[in-house]
C-alpha cells in the first residue's frame, strides 16, 4: 500500500478516536451520537456546493448506507450503555475487518496478498487483546459489540462500492452524511419527545460540529482510500484508531493501562508495518 494512502488513512483513524472518545464522555450516548451525525451533516451541506455530483450509480449505494449508518450509531449508543469501552470499541472495530477480510472475495472479488492478509490479522489481533483484557461489560455488552461489528462490516462494502462507482469519493462522502442524522433525529423525537431533543441540541451543538466534523473528515479519507487500495486492507488499517483511542485515555483523560495495553499497541504497530511492506 503506497505510503501516502497508509498515512491519510492513519490521519483519519486518529479523528475516528476523537469522536468515539466525546461520544463516551456525554451524558447521553444516543443523543450525542446523533449529534456527531448532525454535525457531519451540516459539513457536508457546506461543502456540498464544491464538488460534482455523484454518479447516478452510486445512489442506491448512498440510500443503503444511511440505514446501516443509523444503525450503527444506535449500536455504538446501546453498547456503551451496556458494557466498558475497553471491550465494546475493540470489539466492534477489530471484528468487522476480519470479516469484510473474510468475505472480500466473494463479495467485491478483490483477493488480498498473503502479506497484506497477514498484517490484516495481526492488527485484529492487537485490537481485540484490548477486548479480552477488559474485566467490565457482560454477554449483553458483547453481543451488541459484534453486532455491530457486522453493520460496520456491511457498510464498508457498500461504501467502498459506492464511492468507487461515484467517480468522487469526496462528493459521495458528503452526500452520504446527509441521510443517517435525519433517521436518528426522527428517531429521538418519536422515541424521547421534541422538548428533550432541542433541549441536547442547544447545550451540545459545539460539541456536535467538532466531532461531525471529525467523523465526516476520518470516513472521507477512508473511501478516498477505498479507492486506491483494497477495501479489506483500507478496513484493518483504519481500526489503528484503537491506538489513538490508548493515547488520548492515557494523556487527557489521565486514565491507567495496563501493560497488556501497550503490549496490544506494539502489535497493531508491528500489523501497519507488515501491511505495508505487504
């Protein structure tokens, strides 16, 4: 993988840890989730004037991906509700690259090299020791996990399809952060009622611009990628977020790891190197 992909899709794993991260720290999980949506809604809104529009191809795509990303965003919600970030953010970001690895093949015929497959499940490796050595969060918490483990897994193939098929991977971006935080919005109204909803948007919409803003840029490089290098390797390199994840809970929000932590570090570190000699 040339360098300059590896490194803009390291840049984007680091902006997915830094929403995932105020995501956690909110009072309200489903609702700041939403706003991380809203917030990559309304930066695609402002740059949408910029770019072309996607091929008409590529919209079935974008329709498709805005159901799994609302259900996406209702699982990350409901699983830190239930169980420790330690075993839930592993979980869902080491599980989905084995299996869009997995299934690469058969669903977008792309074949990996056996280097870029080794390092693929070294770095799940190192994702998911990070999983297995939290002690918090039961059998509720893991199951919700790998459920959305598959929703992720599901909305790389249909977005690394979609923005290959768009001809823009910027443009279809953009178009693709409109849909979901219109079902999620609807969503928390029907479920929680208007006052309430308002009432978060109002206190939180800062937060909500910076973290969209974060979420929309981390994704956006990763199908800009997509489109230079196999889906399967562009999934497992991006879930390096995990390590930015480790550096933020130890150095701002002053938390302690274990060794094992480190020790899974240095293995997601040694997978990005064999990926890219690979």
């Amino acid at each position: 993988m040339p360098i300059d992909v590896i490194a803009l899709v390291l840049l984007g794993a680091a902006l997915h840890a830094t929403w995932n991260a105020m995501v956690k720290a909110g009072t309200d999980k489903s609702l700041d989730a939403a706003m991380i949506a809203l917030g990559a809604g309304v930066f695609g809104l402002v740059f949408l004037p910029f770019v072309p529009l996607p091929a008409p191809s590529s919209w079935p795509f974008i329709a498709v991906s805005a159901v799994f990303q609302f259900a996406y965003f209702q699982l990350v919600a409901a699983a830190y509700r239930a169980g420790d970030i330690g075993l839930v953010y592993p979980l869902m970001r080491g599980a989905a690259p084995l299996i869009v690895a997995s299934t690469s093949g058969f669903v977008l015929g792309e074949h990996l090299s056996p280097g870029a497959m080794t390092g693929i499940l070294i770095i799940c490796g190192g994702v998911l020791t990070l999983a297995f050595e939290s002690r918090h969060g039961g059998k509720h918490a893991f199951l919700l996990a790998l459920a959305n483990a598959c929703v992720i897994a599901c909305y790389t193939f249909v977005d690394g399809a979609g923005a290959r098929a768009s001809g823009n991977a910027i443009s279809y971006t953009l178009w693709m952060a409109l849909l979901p935080p219109v079902l999620l919005f609807s969503w928390a109204i029907w479920k929680r009622g208007l006052d309430v909803v308002t009432n978060h948007v109002q206190r939180n919409w800062k937060r909500g611009l910076i973290g969209g803003g974060g979420s929309i840029a981390s994704y956006g490089l990763a199908l800009w990628a997509m489109t230079k290098a196999p889906v399967a390797t562009v999934a497992a390199l991006r879930e390096t977020a995990i390590l930015f994840a480790l550096i933020i809970s130890v150095v701002f929000l002053k938390e302690k790891a274990s060794i094992w932590r480190y020790i899974a570090g240095a293995v997601i570190a040694a997978g990005v190197l064999v990926l890219r000699l690979g």
